[in-house]
C-alpha cells in the first residue's frame, strides 16, 4: 500500500535499514547519562540543525509529541495568558489544551480563505504569548513567510509555532519566530514518538522571567538537562538515532523545500485540471505540505475506495471536513513514482463515467 496520509505517514525505507544499525551499536541498551548517549544525542542536534538551517543561537530540544508540546508552551512560557490564532483543528484543540492550564487564554479565529490581521493579533495587549500555526493538517492551509515577518516586526512578545505537519518539507522564517515545533512522523518522514522542539534566546529569557519548574517537563528543567546533551526522563533512544540518521540522509532544507514546493504546484495544477475541488480557494494561504480536496461525502467515500482497491491510502478528511474531503501529504519520503501513481489513478477515475 502506497501511503499519503498526512500523519502518521510514510517513513524513509531506509528506516529498516538504521533500526537493525541501532540495534547492533549497542544505543539501545545504554544508559541516558552515559557517553556514548550524550555523544549521539550531541551529532544528532548538530546534524539537525545543519541540515534544517537553524540559527546558531537557538536551541534543540527533543520531547515526545506536538501534543506534550502544547502543555510545555502553557505551563512553562504563558504566564497568565496566550492568544491562539487559528482556522481549523489542530489550532483550536491547542488552544482548548492550553485553557485547561491557563483558562484565560483565548483564540481569533480567522476564515479559511484569508490570512489573519496583523492589527487583531497585536491588538490584543494582555497575552505573554502568540500561537499559531504554520501549517493546518485539517485543511491545509499554511502561513506564508511573509506573514510571520511583518508580525516579528510589530511585536516583541514571544511567538511559538506549531509546524507539525511542514518541518523538514518547507524552509521557515526561523528567526521570525521564537518556538517552532513538530512531532517526527509528518515531514521527517520518521516513526512516531518523538518530538522536534526548536526555541530562540528570547523564549527562554521569557521562560526564566517566569520560572516555572513544577512538572518533569518544564521548559528549564528540559533546557538544563538538553545543555548537557541529557534528557529529564529516558528518553526515546531509538527515535533520536533514528533523527540522526535520517538528518545524515537528507538533503540541506532549502534544497528539499524547492522540490516540496514544486510538487505542491503541480498537485494544484493536476487538481483543477482534473476537475478536482481545492478546498482552500486562495492561492496564497495553501500548503505545500498538505492538499485537501474537497467534495461531496459520497463521492469523496467512492474515491477513497477506489484508491484503497489501487492499493493507495489516501488522508482521511479532518474536523469539520472529516467527511467533505480528503487529504495528500506532500512529504519529503514520498517519491515522485508514487506520486505519479496517484496521478494516474485520480486521472482515470475522474475521467470514468458514473
Ligand atoms: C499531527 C499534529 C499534531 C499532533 O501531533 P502528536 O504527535 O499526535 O502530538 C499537532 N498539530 C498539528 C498541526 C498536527 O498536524
């Protein structure tokens, strides 16, 4: 089965190849405090941020999930509360995690088609923090580079981003935004389980001005233990020499996000050709990473079908959408054979009768 599910989705093949290489290094069975961990945790940030093009002066943190992410954000760098800016679900369960732990939090939510205003998101003057999403897995939208931008240049405050399901594909404006994060098993094309954590100089001045260090996962307690090449907890071992490995195999960011986002237009390009829906209509705010189309339930359930009977697996719909579209990741470990596969197949049956 040939897999475009936004999440998880497909891994690197190599994959199989670096779990038997993890096994025979003997990284499996050492200790986190040891050595040879420290050693492999150390190439593994560097190889990270060489090849993701991360500012020097900001910090790598690996944690378990975009999920845990959410719950640092709002317990370590919130401080009464943050401002969630969102059009669809990941935005909006963030918004509903972080309330559960700081309940004056609120959110702007803006239309699928549009980008949010600038003046709405500065007007709000009591957040500490500003949330958003750079890539919407549900509906496939992203904010565009210029947007993060022209927003660094009218705030101070503390911006964190959620960028699951587009880092690794697409290059970012990283110093135009002080968190950036995302679980593995989206654009890193790597098994779940572990989580990408990328932090600016300012976010952690914000996180010490706070102090929080009430949970095994505050954000200082986690900067403390990942500045001596350390975790708080055991970590996922296997997943860190997997990033590695992965991040050794790969091509330097800009390079692979020219291709993601060359094959992201000819995907629009074969949709509307193909008489297919785009669900976000506004050229401007589409993803590169993540294409939904949209369509009536019933016929959206026949072309899942069909594509399962050819052997292909397409996303499932999401939220609100769950059942009036479906979803083609368009992430780095997919090749362009598979693609071309999918093409053939959305081809002809959009040309069969009936
Ligand atoms: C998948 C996804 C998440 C959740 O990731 P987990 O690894 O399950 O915590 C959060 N945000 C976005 C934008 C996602 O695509």
């Amino acid at each position: 089965m040939i897999t475009f599910y936004p999440g998880p989705s497909k891994v690197y093949p190599e994959i199989e190849h670096y779990l038997s290489d993890a096994f025979k290094s003997g990284i499996l069975s050492v200790n986190h405090r040891s050595e040879p961990f420290m050693k492999m945790l150390k190439e593994t940030i560097e190889m990270m941020k060489t090849k993701l093009e991360i500012p020097a002066e900001y910090e790598i943190y690996f944690c378990s999930s975009a999920t845990e992410c959410w719950e640092i954000i709002a317990q370590s760098l919130v401080e009464t509360k943050s401002l969630h800016v969102f059009n669809g679900a990941f935005g909006e369960k963030w918004m509903e995690y972080t309330q559960k732990i700081k309940p004056a939090s609120n959110g702007l939510f803006f239309d699928l088609n549009v980008l949010p205003e600038i003046s709405d998101i500065i007007a709000d003057q009591d957040c500490d923090v500003i949330c958003l999403t750079h890539n919407e897995t549900s509906n496939g939208t992203a904010l565009p580079d210029f947007f993060f931008e022209n927003l660094r240049k009218q705030t101070q405050k503390v911006i964190t981003v959620d960028a699951t399901s587009s880092m690794a594909g697409v290059t970012f404006p990283w110093a135009s935004a002080d968190v950036w994060y995302a679980s593995v098993q989206k654009c890193f094309g790597l098994p779940a389980g572990l989580s990408v954590v990328v932090v600016s100089p300012k976010a952690v001045q914000q996180a010490e001005k706070i102090g929080e260090r009430d949970h095994y996962n505050s954000l200082l307690f986690v900067r403390d233990n990942f500045l001596k090449y350390q975790t708080p907890y055991t970590p996922n071992a296997l997943g860190i020499y997997l990033a590695g490995r992965v991040m050794d195999q790969v091509e330097i960011l800009s390079e692979i996000s020219v291709q993601i986002k060359e094959r992201a237009k000819s995907w629009y390009q074969f949709l509307s050709e193909s008489g297919f829906d785009v669900l976000v209509e506004n050229e401007e705010v589409r993803s590169d990473t993540v294409i939904a189309v949209s369509g009536e339930k019933q016929e959206i359930a026949s072309i899942k079908k069909a594509a399962k009977e050819n052997g292909i697996l397409l996303g499932n719909g999401y939220g609100s959408w769950k059942e009036t579209s479906f979803r083609i990741a368009n992430f780095p470990a997919i090749t362009l054979d598979e693609i071309n596969q999918l093409k053939v197949f959305l081809k002809t049956y959009s040309e069969t009768p009936g």
